[in-house]
C-alpha cells in the first residue's frame, strides 16, 4: 500500500526533529519545508497528499501560505501553531485551512486529524452518499432525514445546515461559512441567528441535545459534525 505523503512546514528544528519520526512511525512518509516559499514549491513538486503548517514563518504568514494554495489546489491542510486566538483560527479555516491544532499538542491528536483529512481529500465540497452517524440517517439525493427509522422533520434552511456540515463532517465548519452558505453574505456576523439554528437542529437529530453528539461545537470558531458510524 503507497505511503500517503505529509509536507511538514515549520521552521522550529525540534517540531521537525518530533515529527518526522513520529509521523514515519505511523505510516507516512514526510518530507520538510522551514519557509512559505519552500511549501509552495514542495506542494507543486513533491505531490503530497497532506500540509501540515504553522502560521509563524520566516518569509511570510502562514496564512499567505493557504491562500495561495487554494488558488490552484485542494490538498488537504492541517495548521499547527502556537497561536491560539480564535481570531486566527477562524481567518485560517476561513482561507480554506481544513482543521487547527495548537501547540503543544499530541500527536496522537494530530494523526487522529490527518486520517480524518486524508479520507476527505478529493472530496471537497462532494454530496455524500447516504450517512449514518449515531442513529441519524442522512439521504441527500431523496433530501430525507430520519432517526432511529422515524422521519426527522427539518425546514429547509434546518436542512441546508445539516447537509453543509455532512459534507464537511470530521472537519470544522466555520460561523461565517454556515452563515454565508445557507443565508447569504449580508448575514456573516448573525452569530445569535446561527447559534438559534444550530439548538432547534439539535432538538430535532440529537439523542440528548445538552450533550450533541452529532454537532459539536468549536467553541468560538464554529461547528464540527462527527464523521459517519
């Protein structure tokens, strides 16, 4: 079986001398990058199948990094910096970043993180096929939500919102892109309106809505649906 390849682009010599054993350990092979230009130059060369990136660079903000990633590309990216604003988080996954961890971290997280990329990549944006998660069945071609074989009755927005995070599930959704995608872009900053949505969802799809399961929530960035059973 082909090694998926991860691209490390950090510019601290103790995270890559961390890494590169520890992701070799668990089946990847990794290649290295300590500047944004080196990364850009890796992704277009060296094919890998994953970025890991901190946001503190040398030559440029991590940030850049995304966003010019996602002009020609769909690799997955995981950040890894020792930033922890929310602000920070939220323009980084806002760029196109598919998830955030901080440092200092465990890389038993990390690599739970990077499986969960990697089963995504090359279906960004995707419908997805029937879903099942803790009880919960979404059918998107017959738009049919039921729980435990009893139809869940959902208004269309309702709908809409669960459907945006089952295309994105394991991955973090955040309130911007909910509230642009489902409403609109004049209703970017409704964060109440959203945070309304996302407890009558739950009331309809969750077994104990004080404690989801399904929709969890990213306290100050966002939403993360959990991944099918």
């Amino acid at each position: 079986m082909n090694q998926s390849r991860i691209l490390v682009v950090d510019d601290e010599p103790q995270i890559q001398r961390f890494l590169k054993p520890s992701l070799s350990a668990a089946g990847y092979e990794v290649v290295a990058a300590v500047t944004g230009a080196e990364a850009l130059k890796a992704v277009a060369t060296q094919a890998p199948d994953l970025v890991i990136l901190d946001l503190g660079l040398p030559d440029m903000d991590g940030k850049e990094v995304i966003a010019s990633l996602r002009g020609w590309s769909d690799i997955p990216i995981i950040i890894l910096s020792a930033r922890d604003r929310e602000s920070e988080k939220i323009a980084a996954l806002d760029l196109g970043a598919d998830d955030y961890v901080e440092k200092p971290f465990g890389i038993g997280e990390l690599t739970a993180r990077i499986r969960t990329a990697l089963r995504h990549r090359g279906r960004r944006d995707a419908i997805p096929m029937v879903m099942d998660v803790d009880g919960l069945t979404i059918d998107p071609i017959k738009r049919l939500v039921s729980r435990d074989g009893e139809t869940v009755h959902l208004t269309p927005k309702e709908y809409d919102l669960l459907l945006l995070l089952a295309r994105h599930a394991g991955r973090v959704v955040t309130h911007r892109t909910l509230l642009t995608t489902v409403w609109g872009p004049a209703h970017g900053a409704d964060l109440h309106y959203l945070r309304v949505f996302i407890g009558q969802l739950r009331q309809k799809i969750e077994r104990d809505p004080t404690e989801p399961r399904i929709v969890r929530t990213e306290a100050g960035v966002g939403y993360r649906m959990a991944e099918q059973d």
